[in-house]
C-alpha cells in the first residue's frame, strides 16, 4: 500500500474487520479560517474507528485515523481537525507526491497563484495598513476576478486551489495584522510585522512593493519627531566639535562612519 500511495509514513493503515458493501454514513469537509473540518453524516460516534460505513470515503477516514494515532490531528466537536499549519508540516515530512495526499484529503492540489500587496500611510502611522492587491500566477499574469480566500484555498469560479505555504503564510499574516485594532500598534510594532511580511513576500515570490514615508524635516530638539525627522544635537568630541545628527526613520538605514 506504501508504494501506491507513495506515503511512506501514513501508509499502510490498520484496516477493521467486518467491511459492509454499502455506505451508511458520509463524510463532509468544511473549509475554515485556521483549518479543515472532518464530520460523519449521520452522526456516529468513535468514526475514525468505522472507516468500512463510509464507502469511497473509507480511504480518507482510516488515513484519518492513523494521522489522529501519530497527532496531526485532534478530535473537535464530534469530527477531527487539521490546522493548516499541521497539512503543511505533513506535506513537507511526506514522500511522494503532495498531490495523492492531498487527494486522499479531500482537499485541492497545490497552486502557484501569489497576491499583490498594496499599503497606505508609513510605518509610523498607527493606521498603516498593508492590504492584498492583484492576484497573479507563475508567469506573473493578473487573474480576474480575483480568488476568493478561505484559509489556505483559494476559490475562482467553481474551481479550488491549495496556496503554497509561503503564499498562505503570507495572506495570514497580513490578514491578521489588517484586523489589528489601532490601540495596540505602535511604529516598532509595525516595523516588526513589515519585516516578517516581507520575509513572507520574498518567499512567495510575491509583487514588491514601495513603503512610503514624508520627506524628511528638519527640527531642533523636538519632543515628538515625525517620520523620517533628524534632530541635530551639538556633541563633544576630544579632537574637535561635530554634529551629531539623530535619525528617527521607518527604514533599516546604513549609518555612515563617525569621523575620526
């Protein structure tokens, strides 16, 4: 069963005695923010353990079973849940191609579709905000309309798609920052979530784009400097006197060397 499937790990599962000819029970899949949910309908209690009531679905509901055995999965309100962040992990421990697990999931093929990103105001804006803009594909061609998201799939039309887990990183992590109240930002906060987008972005080989900031402005001993604002202070040197000026910016900025 191990060569068929190509699951080095998953496969071959345990398999009850006692196989009935016809389903008595389906299994549904419901799609959600964090995850994927499993359930049996009708009702029925200890399923993972009756993958035989279950017909064409018996496959998916025994690999269930033995992933619940080996923690990918957990129990939850009656069905089993996978987190995206756990399909992810599996697919990359997995031999084989992600396609037959997947398949045997019940959940799409991978995808190489990718968002834009777009941003309003600069990183020190408590409302600044970084958005998904245009989708495209591999040859960096806009797809229209544009996919609906529901966690890692996408949805055009009546077809589904798995993201790539750079790309679903990606969306995640700008979506949750999108709904961040702006009570709890602060312009280091916001540093810090660019960075971790960014490194997303270079790993989906997503659209870069340009964070924008005022032009800098000159100020003398000011209190609340604004962005990109340089005060200049009068220091001491033990050669000579030098001005000294302190930088407040969004950006990562090389500093020049201090004279001598």
């Amino acid at each position: 069963m191990a060569s068929l499937f190509g699951l080095s790990k998953l496969w071959p599962f345990r398999t009850p005695s006692g196989t009935k000819a016809e389903a008595s029970h389906q299994l549904t899949v419901t799609l959600r923010t964090e995850g994927v949910q499993y359930a049996a309908v009708p009702l029925l209690s200890e399923w993972t353990e009756k993958w035989d009531f279950f017909g064409t679905d018996s496959a998916t509901v025994a690999l269930l079973a033995q992933m619940e055995e080996m923690g990918h999965v957990e129990q939850l309100d009656g069905g089993i849940w996978l987190g995206w962040e756990a399909l992810y992990q599996l697919l990359n421990t997995e031999d084989g191609e992600p396609s037959e697990l997947l398949a045997l999931l019940k959940l799409p093929d991978l995808t190489d579709f990718r968002p834009s990103l777009s941003s309003q105001g600069s990183l020190e804006d408590l409302d600044f905000r970084i958005t998904l803009g245009e989708w495209v594909n591999a040859s960096g061609e806009k797809l229209a309309p544009p996919p609906e998201i529901m966690g890692a799939v996408v949805k055009i039309a009546d077809c589904q798609w798995l993201l790539a887990e750079p790309v679903w990183r990606l969306v995640r992590e700008v979506r949750q920052f999108y709904t961040k109240p702006i009570e709890t930002r602060s312009a280091l906060g916001n540093r810090r979530t660019w960075g971790a987008i960014r490194r997303y972005a270079q790993a989906a080989d997503a659209p870069a784009i340009l964070i924008m900031a005022p032009l800098p402005s000159f100020r003398h001993g000011c209190r609340n400097p604004a962005p990109w604002t340089v005060t200049c202070r009068l220091r001491k040197c033990l050669k000579k006197a030098w001005w000294r000026p302190l930088v407040s910016h969004p950006c990562d900025w090389i500093p020049a060397s201090m004279p001598e």
